[in-house]
C-alpha cells in the first residue's frame, strides 16, 4: 500500500477516532483536523462543539497524530446552512447532511488539506470507494459500506469523480459493534461516547425552537380528508410528510370498515396545502395518501459525470431505508422513478439515491410523489422505514 499523507476530519466521536487509528497502523502520516461550522451559540446547551474539540484532542494524543482546529462557519452559513432555510420555508423537508458532505468536508476540508501538503483526506463514514475498470462509469465509485445499518452513501451521493479520487473511509469493511471493540481495545477515550443524531454541526437541539429563530411561520388549521378541522399548526415550515409526534390533536373516530375501522388510529401529515396555509393529515400508518408508487427529483447529480442508461435500479427515499426495486427514466434535469412496492412518505425536498447493486450511483431531490391508488395498492404495502 502506497504511504501517503492524510488528512482525516475528527469529529470527537469513536468512527472517526477509530478511522484514525487504522489510518496511523496501515503507516500512513496522519493529521487530525477538528472542523467548526456553527457560530452565534457556541454557549447553548445543545452545542457541543467545545467538548468535541476536547475528546478529538484526546484522541490525537492517544494515537500520536497531529491536531489542527478549522472554522469554517462562514462557508457553512453560506453554502449549506441558508439553502437549508430556503427549503423550509418553501415547505420541503431538505436533508442537511447531503450538502454538508458536498459542500463542506469533500469541498472546503478537501481543499484546506491540499494546501497542507495532503494526498488525501478520510472521514468515519461507513462506505467504500472502488477503482472501477468499466468503461461505461466513471473510473472510482462509490459503494455502499458493509454494516448494512450503518451505511452512509446515502449521504455521499453527491460527491464527485474528484472527491472520491482523494477520499479513504477506513471504516467501510467494518460493522459498528467492531469499531466499538476496537476502540475499547485501543483505549481511546471516547470509545463509549454515544453517536450524534443532531443536524451536521449545529447539533442536539430541539429543532422546532431553533428552526423557529430562523424561519417567520404563520399558524393555520389541521384537516383531514373530509375537510374537518381537527386543530391548529404552528407552521408548514416545522412539519414533514408522515410525521406522527407533535400534531397536537387527538383520536378522531373513524366510522365503518375502511382502513380497519380503527377508531383511535394515529395521524399522520400526508400533505401541506402551501396556498391556503392548511396542513392535511390522515389516520393509519398504511393510509393510501401516504403511499406513492412513484417520485421526480430534480438537481440530479451523477457520480460517474453522466446519467445511467434507463431501466432496472434500487433507490433511497431516505436515510436508512432498504433498497428498494425501481425502474429509472430521464426527462431532460429530471429523473424519475417507478417503484415495484409503494413508498410510505415520501417527501418533497428528501433526497432519492439511486443504487445499482452495492454502488451509488447518484440521485437528486424530491420534487413530487404520485399517490399509489387503483389496484395496484392493494397488492403491496410499504416497506419499513426505521426512524
């Protein structure tokens, strides 16, 4: 294996601790860099980047590499943070994360490792790259990591040939319970810190209060689809399709045999009606309203620098879902696709990622769903989304 000077982003957390430390056994020069993105409430409770940088130092002086401090807030704010806002308030429910990985750590990270002399940079994302000798994709691709439930392309489907080219995920071959025992087995001392569930680098806030600082809403009433109003929102923006927690409303009965005759069945938003200000919702987790058979996605990016052929793919409609069978067609920026199941909640401004077997081949963002309805939907039912 060719020696090569990497620059890996840590975190403070175990992945990219453990990443590090393969980095340093495989003989590679390794430096640590500790990225800042957020600024303005560096002293709030659910920011922790201060105590990340801490744990990302004791890391470094475990392993023995060097630890470089980075702020690039004014580039988050300005390429990734206020698309974000642009998204809500149009109300699209944008994956943060998705621009993050473009924008920020194989885009402004790549390039400040450049200038310190780097061949390559790495993170503790759990995916591959692969060298692809095929003539039809491009020459690296992106592949799913091994851990089917941590896989992270979904994520990095928006990197190019020139990202991937310089990037290592150490972590691809390995499982997370295997990265926790090495990490125990090491010694380092953040092996039993819990993973982050917040947004890319604002962190664990409750997000309703924090979206609300940057986002005007204006309150409207909830109905169903009989036209009753069954309470109040507090605002499009802070609602996605198939959301369950946090309506504030009751069990209304439901009268009859349809949908199971469930009289006490949770609801769910299936739908925002931007031009009247009322945000729809159904009853049951399978109702029709929240099942489409097929989507279009614009700002479609393509791994490889050029669109696949039509026909037979996988594809994500979110983060963590199983692959599930579609078939691929092109209309000009536009992609669609067909799927063979239908797909619960599938929401405008998600990103659908499009697999061919285990590589990632690209994808773009939801702009439509058409409703699974007539026959058809009484022959399958949605696949499992975990939360």
């Amino acid at each position: 294996m060719k020696r090569e000077r990497i620059v890996i982003g840590l975190s403070g957390g175990v992945d990219s601790a453990v990443a590090a430390w393969l980095l340093k056994q495989q003989g590679h020069e390794v430096v640590g860099l500790f990225m800042k993105n957020w600024e303005g409430d560096d002293d709030d409770a659910y920011c922790s980047a201060n105590a990340d940088f801490v744990d990302a130092a004791a890391v470094a002086d475990v392993i023995g590499i060097e630890l470089e401090h980075v702020n690039f807030a004014a580039e988050y704010r300005e390429r990734v943070f206020a698309e974000f806002l642009r998204e809500y308030r149009a109300g699209r429910t944008p994956n943060p994360d998705v621009l993050c990985n473009a924008e920020i750590k194989f885009k402004a990270f790549l390039d400040h490792a450049l200038r310190l002399g780097a061949q390559a940079i790495a993170t503790g994302h759990y995916a591959r790259v692969r060298e692809s000798k095929s003539k039809s994709s491009g020459r690296f691709e992106l592949l799913e990591g091994l851990d089917p439930l941590k896989d992270q392309s979904y994520f990095l489907h928006r990197l190019t040939q020139a990202q991937l080219a310089r990037s290592r995920f150490p972590l691809g071959e390995l499982h997370k319970t295997e990265v926790r025992r090495l990490a125990a087995e090491i010694g380092l001392p953040n092996a039993a810190k819990r993973d982050s569930t917040g947004i890319c680098f604002i962190g664990e806030r409750p997000f309703r209060e924090f979206l609300n600082r940057f986002v005007q809403h204006q309150p409207g009433p909830i109905r169903d689809e009989r036209g009753r109003t069954l309470g109040r929102h507090v605002g499009l923006s802070f609602y996605t399709l198939g959301q369950r927690q946090g309506l504030g409303i009751g069990g209304v009965k439901e009268r009859g045999a349809a949908r199971g005759g469930a009289e006490h069945a949770p609801w769910y938003v299936a739908g925002k009606d931007l031009q009247h200000n009322v945000l729809r919702v159904v009853q049951g987790h399978d109702h029709p309203a929240l099942l489409a058979r097929a989507l279009v996605a614009d700002g479609v990016h393509w791994i490889a620098g050029h669109a696949p052929p039509p026909g037979a793919y996988a594809a994500k409609t979110r983060y963590r879902q199983a692959d599930a069978p579609c078939r691929l067609s092109l209309a000009g920026a536009e992609l669609r696709l067909d799927f063979d199941a239908p797909q619960w909640a599938v929401a405008p401004g998600q990103s659908a990622v499009v697999y061919d077997g285990e590589v990632c081949l690209g994808g773009g963002f939801i702009a439509a769903a058409e409703p699974w309805a007539g026959p058809r939907a009484a022959a399958g039912r949605a696949q499992p989304v975990q939360p």
